[in-house]
C-alpha cells in the first residue's frame, strides 16, 4: 500500500477510535466538567483495549472506504 492510501486509512481508523473509545468513556463515565482533559488522559490509557478491538473490527470498512476516496482524487 503506497504513502497516500496508509495515510487516508491511519486518518480514518484514528478518528473513529477517538471519537468511539475517548470520548464516549470520558463523558458516560464523567460528562463534561471542568477537569475533563485531566479525566480524558486516564481514560485514554484505560480504554485502549476497547480502542484496539474497535480499530482491529472497523479496518475493513476503513479499507473500502479509502478504496473510494483513491478513486475520486485519483
């Protein structure tokens, strides 16, 4: 897989990880206050499991859609 398509596919998978895994924990577990980054961090190193499997589950939907985004910028 050549630079641009690795690098569409790492944009993708990390975006849907961190929206998915950080901030969903963070805020079910806490909601937003005023200490929130601070929590963000710790939950952040306590969801990486969940991040990994997300990530390891969501690959071929990001593969498909990097195939797409190649296509119309060519």
């Amino acid at each position: 897989m050549d630079a641009k398509p690795r690098f569409i596919l790492a944009a993708l998978m990390s975006a849907m990880m961190v929206l998915m895994v950080t901030l969903l924990v963070t805020y079910l577990n806490l909601g937003f206050r005023s200490d929130f980054l601070v929590q963000w961090v710790k939950a952040y190193f306590i969801a990486w499991p969940i991040a990994a499997t997300t990530g390891f589950l969501v690959m071929p939907m990001a593969r498909r859609a990097t195939d797409k985004i190649m296509k119309l910028v060519g």
